[in-house]
C-alpha cells in the first residue's frame, strides 16, 4: 500500500476512495484472492451492474461529508476524472479495505477514463503529473494488470462455451422420475368382495418440463409425463396412491398454462391442459408435494373438495398484502369437447375462490368454496364418489350433478421442525336428473410435519382423518355412509443426495368404505423420487 501511495502523494489511508470500480461486489468484507475471480469486481464505471452508475458530485455519495479528510481527493476524482461510482443506495462506503488486485482493477477502469477524455478532446482536463503518476502506477501494476486480464478471457471463453452448448435462452429443462413399489400389506374382503390386488407391483411416472420466460417475470409451463402406476383395487376410492397414473407408458402432455403478472400485486394463469387446484392457490398443506414428494395417498395431499376443479380454464389471484390474498379460477374438463352439454361453459366444470390469510411467517389459512358441475370428490366411500350412481327411472347411467363445497385448511409452525396442520370440508351435492336429491358430505384430517428430520431436506409425517363420507341423503337407492371409516397414514421422506429422495410409508384403512363389517386394509409403498 505504501508504495503505489506515495506516487500519489496521499497517506496510505487517503488510497481507500480509490474504489474506481463497481463496490458492490465487495460490501461487509475485504475479498479475498478467490472472490477476485468473480467477473463482475471487473467491472468499468459505466459496466451495466448493480451501481448507482457514474456520479458527477461527491455530494450525491450520502456518507460523505464536507468535513471528512479525505473529500478533496474523492471531490478532485469524482468531478475531474469521473472515476467513481457508489452503491446502489448512494453510499460510498470509504473506509473499507483495499486489494491490491481491487486497486489494479480500478486503476485500469481510471486509466480507461482518462483516455476517453483525452479521445474526446477534453485531454485538457489531464495535467502532466497526473499522467505521469497514472503511468508509473500502471507500470508497477502490470502483473496484477495481466493476471486480472488472463482471468477476463478465461471468464469470456467459459462464457462462450456455455452459450455454444445451452439448451435456450428462454427456456429451462428440467425432469423428474417417480418409481414406486406397492402392495396390499394386509386385508381380505371389502363389500363382500374379495381383495385380489395382492401382488407386489412397480410403476414409473417420467416427467420432462420445459419452463420459459419472455420477460422474467412471466413463465409458460410444458410437462410431457408418462404413467404406468396403478393404486390397488381395493374395491373403494379410499387409500389411492395420488401419483397413479392410466397404467400405460403412453406419453402425453399433461400440463399446458402460461403464467404472467398483471401490475405488481396480481398474476394471471390461463391452463390450456391439466390444471388443478395447486396452479391456482396454494392448498395451505406442507404434504402437498404434487405426488412426488409428501403425502403418498390422495387424502394426504391435499383437502378433497380441492379435486373438483379440474381442466383447462383461467384464475388470477391478487395480493392485497404479504399476509392477505384472493384467488379465484374457473377450469372445465370437457373444454376441448364441441358435442352436446359439452364444451368450455356447458360441460363438466368446477370455479373456486379462496381467500389465504397468513397472520404471521408461521401460520396459514385458506378459506375455500368451490362451485361444481359432474365433479366428483375422487376419494371417500363409494357413495361419496357420485360419478357411478344409475339415476335416471329408464336404468340408463346419468351422473349430472351439481355441487358447493366449503372448506378451511391450516398451517401452524410450532417450530422450525414441527408443523401442525389440518383441515375440513363439507359437500352439498344435488342430482338435477332422475331420482332428485340432495346428500351431504364431510370429510376432515389433522397432519403433523416434522420438516429436516435427522438432516436438511428430509420429512417425517402423519396424517389422521376420514376421507369424503355421505352424512345424510334423501336420493333414493343413495344410503348414507353407516359406520366411519379412519385414515392413518405414515411417512418417511428421506434425502439421499441433492436430486434423489426415498420415501417408505404405510396407509391404514378402518372399517373400508365407511363400513365396519369390512377387514381394515393396510397398503405399503415405497417412492423414490429422482429431480433432475
């Protein structure tokens, strides 16, 4: 330090406002050589970086003050050189320490400057002896100079490989794989039928996704999947694997939306394929991990009434606050379908409004209704599940049907590694053809999460609750749910590596379809989860 500041005839102290280059780069500690390899401590004055770019007083750094020892010297490069700039909230920052790697780098942004002005015929601004110091400084600089200049192109050529061999500039590719094994534990006979689904089995669900941005803040979503599990046929919706799929290795798109906000506070969704309830709100539940993560059974994922909405269709959601938000959607299973009692608006459709609270970083709460036409609940008790019901006099099938749903989910963190969580739902289904009528149906579960158990990134979790069960119904041949039937589920989600999770769990069924003279059934399953 004591040797280039005596070419400058200032204190060793005084060198501290020659931080020329982007400072902020360099904010709370001096860099180590390391950090001096990062490309953007290169950066010029006038380089595009986070700066408040280049100033034209001294008076615009807010720490610097008239009385200060050294404002002459930053007062002398600021309006004679335009040599500095400050950090993006207009401090300056001089008493932090300098490199001498930090140094060279500002007298060469320095040096560029000074040539600019004498390129732009204002050299006279330049006297000889700043010349002739800014000179021998280069000069007794030039090893730092030349290292500083090998790490620039090293950086440029590692640059321009990763464009020659990127996969998009808009675009990032991403994938995942869900293998499963599964198997019926124990259980004989449900509904007088005997349970024949016994045998071990494996199933994949492959995702590619493609994720695009435009603009930075907009995203189109494109999810190619193929999905060969099956949940065993236990003869009731209850207990189903939510990561089953149609049984074939066919390859489709499964989910098609663009995302995109509409000023600060508000973002739109429009779906063209696929959509669920989690693309338009959050389902306020720490196991909802989409099938890949979490929750391994249906119930456990998420609050049923959130299955009736499915499809293609728009939602939008508002954020009045960090603690307050209003989300509302509409999505249709039959919108591509041009027939009869089909379509976007005719058809098969369900809209939802929630309202999610979060009264602090630890709580959650979401307020649902869900307005519905020939959507079932997907789990619960066969009677819950209105799709197979025969309603019209002549025997033919006819399942049309219209439903609101009302539900509460929340969150509770009790610790950072303690999660309590819970919700409830309640149905009002009316048949509009046939034996008309009317049931009702709850439904309600209480999880416990325990996040980062035995190391970061794992999940331990239970879920206890009753799936979808018919409370009351005055629909002839439509008997309410009898007895209730228990969902206790367990699970174990273990991080093996960065993009690799297994998760052994078992889900145990009181009393199947809501029916005690059914044998409980218990099913095991064990995920692994590849990212990539």
């Amino acid at each position: 330090m004591q040797k280039f500041c005596k070419y400058l005839l200032v204190s060793p102290a005084v060198c501290g406002v020659m931080l020329f280059f982007n400072p902020a780069a360099f904010a709370g500690e001096t860099s180590s050589i390391s950090e001096i390899n990062q490309p953007q401590i290169l950066a010029s004055p006038d380089t595009e970086t986070q700066i408040t770019g280049q100033v034209t007083s001294v008076s615009q750094f807010s720490d610097v003050q008239p009385t200060d020892w050294a404002f002459q010297a930053l007062q002398s490069l600021v309006e004679r050189y335009g040599c500095i700039a400050g950090y993006p909230n207009s401090t300056y920052r001089g008493n932090r320490a300098l490199t001498r790697y930090e140094f060279a780098a500002g007298l060469n942004a320095c040096l560029d400057r000074v040539n600019e002005l004498i390129a732009t015929a204002t050299g006279d601004l330049v006297s000889k002896q700043d010349l002739a110091t800014l000179q021998k400084l280069q000069e007794d600089f030039s090893a730092e100079l030349a290292t500083l200049r090998g790490r620039v192109d090293a950086v440029e050529a590692r640059t321009a490989e990763l464009e020659a061999n990127q996969f998009s500039t808009t675009t990032k590719l991403q994938g995942q794989v869900v293998a499963v094994v599964s198997d019926v534990l124990s259980g004989n006979t449900v509904n007088g039928a005997e349970i024949t689904d016994e045998n071990t089995t494996l199933g994949v669900r492959a995702r590619i996704e493609l994720v695009t941005s435009f603009t930075g803040r907009d995203t189109l979503f494109t999810r190619i999947q193929a999905n060969n599990i099956l949940s065993p046929n236990i003869g009731t919706p209850e207990g189903n694997l939510f990561f089953a799929g149609d049984g074939t290795t066919d390859a489709a798109i499964d989910a098609l939306f663009y995302r995109f906000p509409l000023g600060e506070k508000t973002e739109v969704i429009a779906i063209a394929n696929a959509g669920a309830a989690d693309d338009l709100t959050t389902t306020v539940n720490i196991f909802d991990g989409d099938g890949a993560f979490g929750a391994l059974s249906t119930f456990g994922t998420r609050n049923p009434i959130y299955y009736q909405i499915g499809g293609a269709g728009l939602g939008v959601t508002h954020e009045f606050s960090d603690k307050l938000a209003l989300s509302l959607g509409y999505l249709s299973g039959t919108a591509n379908d041009p027939t009869p009692n089909n379509g976007l608006f005719n058809g098969s459709y369900g809209a939802l409004a929630q309202l999610t609270v979060k009264p602090s970083d630890r709580i959650t709460i979401g307020l649902t209704y869900l307005n519905s036409y020939n959507q079932p609940l997907l789990t619960g008790s066969n009677a819950a599940n209105l799709a197979p019901l025969d309603l019209d006099a002549d025997g033919t099938l006819d399942s049309r049907f219209s439903s609101n749903s009302y539900g509460v989910q929340a969150s509770i963190g009790i610790t950072n590694n303690i999660v309590l969580g819970g919700w409830a739902g309640y149905t009002n289904s009316r048949t509009l053809t046939g034996n008309r009528g009317e049931v009702d149906i709850w439904n309600y579960a209480v999880t416990l999460g325990f996040p980062d158990l035995g190391k970061e990134g794992n999940l331990a979790g239970i879920i206890a609750g009753v799936e979808p069960r018919v409370t009351s119904s005055n629909i002839a041949g439509l008997d309410r749910d009898e007895d209730t039937s228990y969902h206790l589920e367990a699970f174990y989600q273990y991080k093996l590596a960065d993009n690799i999770t297994i998760t052994p769990g078992v889900i145990w069924l009181t009393s199947p379809d809501h029916n005690d003279d059914n044998d409980d059934v218990v099913i095991g399953a064990l995920r692994t989860t590849f990212s990539f």
